[in-house]
C-alpha cells in the first residue's frame, strides 16, 4: 500500500485499509477480483500454492470456528462419490482463483487440479539463473464467472456438462448451457442457501452470491432447487 498512494482514495482499496468490510462487500466480485490481482501479484506460482497451503494449516471460519477445510458441505461430498462411483469425472467449476483451488481440491473434495476451472491471472515466464519459474501478474487473465464459465468449460474440457449444479446467478449461464444441449440425459441442480442458523440464508438481496434469475427460470428449465434448510440433514459432517 506504501507504493499506491492512489489507494487511500480508490474503492475497493480504501475500504480494505480503513477495515470497512462492508465497504469492500459494496464493490462486489469486481472489486473482490481487483484485490486478488493487487495481493497475488509478484509471487510465483509455487511461491503462492505454499502460501495457500501455510494459511488452510490454520485457518479457522470465523462462525463455526472450524478448520477452514472442514468447511465443506457433506452433501456435496456424498454426491461427488456417488458420481465417480458410476463412471462419471467430476469438475470444480467457479469464479474463484484457479490456484487457490488447486491446492487443496484433491485433498478436501478428491477433483485433481487438472479437473479444476476458475479465474486466473496472467502469468510471467522467467528464468533466473537457469531456473525457470511462473511468476503471477497483476493482471486479470480470465474471469470464470457467469456467460464465463460455459467458455472455460469448453476451453478447459471440450464438451458440455451432462449434470451441473450451483448456487448463484453466478452460475446460470453454466446451468443453461449444460441443460438445454441434447443427445444426453441433462440434470440442473441449485442449492439454495436457506438455513441462518446452520449456515447461511441469501439469495435474491446478497451483494455476493445473488441468486434471484436462477429461482425465477428454475421451473422454466426443469432445474432441481434444494432448499438447505428443508432438504439437508447435514449440512457438514461434523455436525
């Protein structure tokens, strides 16, 4: 921050060194992208995996108090079994950065990096001293995120999902792209984050994580809605 003057007075900047998390909320994904960019920027890519790594050995949620990998969402687990029990790969496909994920997806949820889709940012190719190394830019590369996320999947992978589920408008373009293509059996799925004392409930007021044009078109393209308050009986499986 010393070496950006210009931050005390530029959103979302100003509101992350003046500690207001609500004003960082305001600014929404973009601004939370434009952190990322500002904070990853100068590491190499082993460099920030360790990173990653050092915090999740620590890290609590600040609700539960929970190891932050514990986190994870017990249905969600039993359904990526039961899918590559009959056959199918399963992928992580989100807004969040794609090294961050990749360095604990195959530990917590059993998807290797390889199967893994997300935001990235541009990437530098060194050599120093003859050893070569990827440095992170502050740079968006791509943004996998709404109409994104049906590109990345067919950059990444090279054919449509047969079952895709998400919980935002985040990932309606995903949902429509999965489930009006033909030639296969199509499942959509959207959680709905429903419990405020379990977890969370948003939905069509959230600044992030809005989910409104997805309950709107659900009955319209057959999507499933699970209600999390009604539908799950663990939520995680600590509980």
């Amino acid at each position: 921050a010393p070496q950006h003057p210009e931050w005390n007075r530029k959103e979302p900047y100003a509101s992350v060194l003046k500690g207001d998390m609500k004003g960082l909320a305001a600014s929404g994904e973009k601004g939370l992208v434009g952190i990322v960019m500002a904070t990853h920027a100068g590491l190499t890519t082993e460099e920030f995996d360790q990173a990653v790594k050092d915090w999740l050995a620590s890290a609590k949620h600040p609700k539960t108090g929970k190891p932050i990998t514990s986190m994870t969402y017990q249905p969600m687990i039993e359904l990526l079994q039961f899918l590559r029990s009959h056959g199918f790969k399963t992928f992580i496909v989100s807004g969040g950065g794609i090294d961050f994920m990749r360095s604990f997806a195959e530990t917590v949820y059993g998807i290797p990096p390889y199967q893994v889709i997300g935001s990235s940012a541009q990437l530098s190719y060194q050599a120093i001293d003859g050893k070569p190394r990827l440095m992170k830019l502050p740079a968006l590369n791509f943004n996998d995120d709404k109409e994104g996320k049906p590109v990345g999947i067919q950059q990444a992978i090279g054919k449509r999902p047969v079952f895709t589920a998400g919980n935002s408008d985040g990932d309606f373009a995903m949902l429509q792209y999965t489930t009006t293509a033909t030639g296969y059996p199509r499942f959509g799925m959207i959680i709905h984050h429903t419990d405020s004392i379990r977890e969370y409930a948003y939905d069509r007021h959230s600044a992030i994580g809005s989910l409104s044009k997805g309950l709107d078109s659900a009955a319209f393209y057959k999507w499933n809605i699970i209600d999390m308050k009604q539908d799950w009986k663990k939520i995680y499986g600590w509980e």
